[in-house]
C-alpha cells in the first residue's frame, strides 16, 4: 500500500497536548527570530520532554515531532505563521 503524502497527519486525541506542546515550542522559537533548526531542536526537547523513551530512536522522535507540527500547521496556518521570520526558511 503506498503512503498518501498530500493527506493532512493524523494526530490522535490523547496525543494533542503533546502536540501542542511541541508546536508551540517551534513557534515560539519562530517567533523570537529563531531559524528553522533552532526551532525543531527546542521542538525535539518538548517532545523528550514527555516522551523520554523515544531517545532510543532519534529519527522516529524527529518524525514524529514533524507530523505534530505539520498537523498543528494544517489547524491553522495563520496562526502558526504569524510574527514568525520566513527569510530563512521556504515560507516567503
């Protein structure tokens, strides 16, 4: 079965106040004038933060804390972005 890539992420109940959490944390790192790697490192601590297991696997943490944050995008993209510097990154 291949991966449908265009279908917003799925985000399951119990795991939106994670995903909250690192959305916000992204965000806010954004917004402070942050780069987008400096973003998704403060990003990947919330997530270590409530999920201190998923260490073992750093590459499926990253996943994961991009499905959050593309999920919280999807929710409302004008209030992600908004005050957040998009010269460095693909958001013009």
């Amino acid at each position: 079965m291949q991966e449908n890539r265009t279908a917003t992420p799925h985000v399951l109940p119990n795991d939106h106040p994670i995903r909250r959490k690192v959305a916000l944390a992204y965000r806010s790192t954004r917004e402070a004038g942050g780069s987008h790697n400096d973003a998704m490192g403060f990003a990947m601590l919330a997530y270590y933060e409530e999920r201190p297991e998923a260490r073992a696997d750093r590459l499926a943490a990253s996943h994961q804390v991009a499905i959050f944050i593309s999920s919280a995008i999807s929710s409302d993209s004008d209030w992600f972005w908004k005050n957040t510097k998009t010269s460095d990154y693909w958001r013009s």
